[in-house]
C-alpha cells in the first residue's frame, strides 16, 4: 500500500518548519551574542569619551587660569610703561624737548630753545638746538607705538610659553 501523499506533504513541512524554526532561534542567538559584544564595546567608548573629557575639561581650566595671569600681567606691564611714557615726556618737557648736536642741522631753533646745559656760556648754547615740536611729537609716538607692540609680543610669549606651546 502507498503512504497517502498529504501524509507524506505534511511530514515533509514539519520537518522544514522545525529546521527553519531551528535556524531562526540559532540566528537569532547570534545576534544576540553579537549585540551584547557591541554594547560591552560601545560602554568601553563611553567611558573613554567621559575619561577625555574630563582631561579636556582640566587643560581648559588651566589654561584659563592662565590666560587670565597672563592678562592680569599684561595689565600691569601697561600701567608701568604708561608711568614711564608719562616720566619721559615730564622730563623732555622740562629739558627743553629732545635735542640735537648743532652740526647735524644748521639752521637756528625755531622756538628759541636753549642748551640742555646749564652752563651759561655760548659754547653751551650753542652745541645743541630742540628739535621742532611737530617733529618731537611724532618721535615720542613712534617710540610709544614701539613700546607698545614690544609688550604685546612679550605677552604673546609669556601666553605661547604657559600653555606649553614653545
């Protein structure tokens, strides 16, 4: 006798069924594994973006720390060099302003300006002569820009050498 053929489809099926189920659990355990070595791995980066953070957090803190030395010293190398401009004008005023050796300019003092001597003889008088106030003025703002540009790349350095960039 012939085994009826329904009989013969359906055993076929289950067994098809259970090897797909099968393959469907044993898949889906790998995935499982998988995904379990992913989130240990992405925990492990997790905590190593906090650990970077925490250093980037303490280099920033110091550096702005710093920065604001850095500043406060800026600061008061300007008032200083403020008081020394301000001493150096005081004193070339009273002086008579900056002055030259006769023999480089010929021509009598436009403002009648004496010898920064203090001898009261001709030859005293007569070795120096002021420079013209207009001249005078664009020195001493040369000199101050100088002075100026000298203390900014001062701090410049100071700033590069702290922060560990020399």
């Amino acid at each position: 006798m012939m085994p009826n053929p329904w009989i013969i489809l359906a055993s076929v099926v289950a067994i098809a069924a259970t090897g797909a189920t099968g393959w469907h659990y044993g898949a889906a355990h790998e995935r499982s594994l998988s995904q379990e070595a992913a989130i240990v791995e992405q925990n492990r980066h997790i905590s190593e973006l906090a650990n970077m953070a925490k250093e980037s957090n303490a280099i920033l803190q110091k550096q702005r720390e710093n920065n604001v030395k850095v500043s406060k010293d800026h600061e008061k190398q300007i008032a200083k060099l403020q008081t020394v401009i301000a001493d150096t004008n005081a004193k070339l005023a009273k002086s008579g302003g900056l002055r030259v050796n006769r023999s480089i300019c010929d021509r009598p003092a436009e403002n009648g300006a004496k010898a920064a001597s203090n001898i009261n003889d001709d030859e005293a008088t007569s070795r120096t002569i002021s420079l013209p106030h207009g001249i005078t003025e664009n020195l001493l703002k040369l000199v101050d820009k100088c002075d100026e540009i000298v203390e900014q790349a001062r701090e410049a350095q100071e700033w590069i050498i702290i922060h560990d960039l020399y």
